[in-house]
C-alpha cells in the first residue's frame, strides 16, 4: 500500500499551513512562523492510506 504524507504548522490555537507535501517546504513555512513571533508552532505529519487507486477512463 502506498503512503501519503501532508504537514501542518499548527500551535495550541492556530493553524498556519495545512497540506504541505513535503517536509523541507514544512520547514520552510515554521521558520516563517517563528519570525512573527510564534515561538510554539510545531510542524505535524499527517500519514494518509491510499486504499483503492484504479483507472476510470
């Protein structure tokens, strides 16, 4: 089965980016965070399942 990875810059209260594919742009978007002050950000992976891929057309 194959895995899909999303991340988030999140904090107790806000989210400040949602669906980053991948961990560098994940990185990237906290730095940005942390600059405006909000030291408490963290970065959270979301692991999703692909259970059916099939061709429809």
């Amino acid at each position: 089965m194959r895995t899909k990875f999303s991340y988030s810059i999140q904090d107790a209260s806000n989210i400040f980016a949602d669906d980053l594919s991948t961990r560098s742009s994940a990185r990237a978007a906290l730095a940005e965070v942390k600059e405006q002050g909000f030291t408490t950000a963290k970065i959270y992976q979301e692991e999703m399942m692909v259970i059916r891929s099939r061709q429809v057309r």
